[in-house]
C-alpha cells in the first residue's frame, strides 16, 4: 500500500462517507455525543479527524465552542456543505502534528481512528500533540475497538457483507502481529466493474495506549466499554478511555 498516509483515508473515502455510515453509526453517534457533551462541562472541544461531521456538528448544536483537526481536504470539503459546517474552524494537517489554536477543556478521537496513524511513533506522537492542547483540567477521550483476530487464519481474513446475482462486496484483511498493522482492500464488483478501496491501520492493545498515554504526561482517568459507561472487561469488544493530566 505504497503512499499510504494521513490524507489517504479522505481522498478515497470522502464522496461516499456519510451515505455509507450514516445508519450504521446512527446510534454510536447519539451515545457519543451525549458523553462527550457531558464531559466538555460547557468548555471548548477539539476533535481530531474531524471528518465530515458526524460528531462535532451535533455537538455544536448543543452550544458547545466546537474546533477540528482534519488531514484530508476532502473530508473538511463535506463538512463544509452541511448545516452548521462553515462555522467551525479546521486546522488541515496531520494530527500527530499540527496545533490547533487555544487550549481546550476537551479533545477527543473516536471511531477507532487512533488506528489511522500507522506506525507506534506517530501514535505517541499524537497523544503528545494532546497533551499540547489540554488546559490544566482538560480531558483527552479516545475510542477504538479491542483487537480480535479470532476470524484470522494464518494472518488472513476475507468476508463478504453482500452478494446478489448482479454483483458482490468483500473484504480482504492481512495482518502482520509484528507491526501490529492489517492492509485491508474492500471491493465491490458489479455489472459497472470492479471497485477497490484500500485501508491500512496501525492497531493498538488498551495498556499500550495507556503507556502511550504515560510518555505524554497523561494518566487514565476512566475506561468504558461503550458511551453508556458500562463496565470494561476482558470480553469487551471496544473501549472508550478518558485520560487527564498526571498528578
């Protein structure tokens, strides 16, 4: 997947983002959002990879003072087209990199999109691009899925979601544990050709998040299984973890 980067997951995604999400994330938006609102207390919000919206714009319309990071002008394009878009400001840039100006009483990063970021060094890097950005009391919140590879044989994995006698949707997953990456190709092949749609990601275990976490002078505050606050255990499939300044 040569030239894989920060902006890639925008230029091949950003046409079809939200007509592709928009039921399935449906009830994930309604629980984050409520969460979050709750934990920003009124103060000023960052999201990272801000996308086309599907977080912040509800969270705006709530009153909060809502700003982004995104790395794909593509995706900040569709955000603009939206109700209520042009009015928050985006830094374009790499989130591991680039400030966002002020400090802010919440960043958050959800959608398991820590994983975009494929290498461990650009991950580190971005928690201390949080750190950076945190008032004294702020709270950097993250949520990912917990690895499974128990659908994995022998590193790899293929799954159909529909088939119809006109056309078919598949997945092919490649893993490498060493790097703890997996090169996915998502392809669809219809009576209008084939359509292929790479992804790479860079996946990380919970207490390698937290150590991630530690480097930057973070500590864990609280873990969840999901927005509702359930409780996380060993057969939790995600995680929503809310770190804070350590001391």
């Amino acid at each position: 997947m040569k030239g894989y980067g920060p902006k890639t997951f925008g230029q091949l995604n950003a046409e079809q983002y939200d007509a592709a999400s928009e039921e399935a994330m449906a009830a994930e938006t309604r629980d984050s959002v409520q969460t979050l609102a709750e934990l920003a207390n009124g103060g000023r919000v960052l999201e990272l990879a801000i996308g086309t919206g599907r977080v912040a714009l509800p969270l705006a319309q709530r009153g909060l003072s809502v700003s982004g990071i995104e790395a794909s002008d593509e995706m900040v394009t569709q955000l603009r087209r939206k109700p209520g878009g042009n009015a928050i400001p985006v830094t374009i840039g790499d989130m591991a990199e680039v400030r966002a100006e002020g400090e802010f009483d919440l960043v958050y990063l959800v959608f398991n999109t820590i994983f975009n970021l494929t290498t461990q060094e650009a991950q580190v890097r971005c928690f201390q691009n949080v750190a950076r950005h945190l008032s004294p009391n702020g709270l950097f919140v993250i949520e990912t899925v917990v690895p499974d590879f128990s659908e994995y044989v022998d590193g790899r994995r293929m799954k159909g979601s529909w088939a119809t006698l006109d056309g078919a949707r598949f997945e092919i997953a490649i893993q490498d544990r060493v790097a703890q990456t997996v090169a996915f190709q998502r392809i669809v092949i219809s009576e209008a050709g084939t359509q292929m749609t790479p992804f790479f990601m860079r996946y990380a275990w919970p207490p390698e998040l937290d150590l991630m976490a530690q480097l930057a002078g973070l500590e864990r505050r609280e873990r969840w299984a999901w927005w509702d606050r359930s409780l996380f255990t060993s057969e939790s499939k995600s995680h929503v973890t809310v770190y804070a300044r350590a001391g």
